[in-house]
C-alpha cells in the first residue's frame, strides 16, 4: 500500500459523499482541526504520568474519546448523509456523567484558573483550548452547512471535560491551582 495518492497535489482532497473540496474550506478545515485534537490526546495519552494507577480511568475514558472523536470526523465529512451518521446524543451524556463525577473529586472554584500545574494537568488545558478551536471551526461550518449538530454539542462538552480532568490531576498530584489575579468570582453554585 502506498502512504501518498498524489491526488491532493493540487489543492483538493476527498470527503464523503461530494467531488473534491479544497483543502481549505471549512468542512475540511473542521475535520482537519478534530484530527489535531485527536493527536493531542494520543500524546497526552503517552505521558508516563497518566499511566499510574490513580489515572486508569482517566486514560481509558481518553482512549474511548479518541474513538469518538474519529466519529465526529466521519460526521463531518460525510457530506451527503451516505453513511449513518455516528454521534448521537449519547457520547454527550456519557461526557455529561463523566464531567459530574470530577466535579465532586475536586474542590469548588469561584474565580477563573491559570492553565498549569502537573505536566499533565497542563497537557489537558491545552487539548481544551485546542477544543475550543475545534469548536470555533465547527461552527463556522455549521453557519455555511448542515451537519450532524450532535457532533458539535460533542466537541463543546469536550471542552469542559478537559478542563474538569485538569483540574482533578491538578488535585490527585497536589498542584495547587493559579487563579488568576483579576478575576471576579465568576463559578457561582
């Protein structure tokens, strides 16, 4: 099998179900930025610290994540609906549950936190900025096209979980958490 086709040589590649866009439009800038996230979890998955025992969960529900972050792409490329599309609201739910349990592993904030901490815990802020730019991407193709809105409510709860999983490595690792300076108390129960 051979690695390079040489039929985006010019510009265009291939998504599911339409002729060749180029690479740069939005559907194809939405799934690229979702492949990028994709790998910055593979790395943060590689970390030697997240491989303690404390972070098996973490690690497993990470792997799964990268599972369905391979569906949110195929969502978005499929452009004519010829394959079922793969997020549904279930992967949000099971985002949401995971979300509220380090919600009560970790102490209450009021104020706005630094991205930091633990080598890890910063690897994580990252991949939820990272997220944030998904996002971002996704929306401007949800304002030119339709598209599975399932896969978008996904990536948008995948920002909160990423910052919620910072913050409880933050906590299992004893990093005390930065708040920023100017912040008012903006986390209000």
């Amino acid at each position: 099998m051979k690695v390079y086709t040489r039929s985006g040589d010019k510009g265009k590649t291939s998504a599911i179900g339409r002729p060749r866009l180029m690479k740069n439009s939005p559907r194809i800038d939405a799934y690229g930025e979702v492949d990028e996230l994709n790998s910055l979890i593979g790395l943060i998955i590689s970390q030697e610290e997240l491989k303690q025992e404390t972070f098996t969960k973490l690690s497993n529900e990470l792997i799964e994540i990268q599972h369905l972050l391979f569906d949110v792409g195929t969502d978005l490329a499929n452009i004519d609906g010829d394959l079922p599309l793969r997020i549904t609201a279930d992967p949000t739910k099971w985002l949401e549950q995971q979300i509220d349990d380090y919600v009560e592993k970790t102490p209450t904030i009021e104020k706005f936190v630094l991205p930091g901490g633990s080598s890890l815990a910063s690897w994580l802020h990252y991949a939820r900025a990272v997220c944030r730019k998904v996002e971002r991407r996704v929306v401007t193709l949800l304002e030119q096209e339709e598209i599975n809105t399932h896969a978008y409510v996904f990536i948008n709860r995948l920002s909160d979980y990423l910052f919620i999983v910072a913050r409880y490595v933050n906590n299992q690792t004893n990093e005390t958490e930065v708040f920023y300076r100017n912040s008012d108390n903006v986390f209000k129960n």
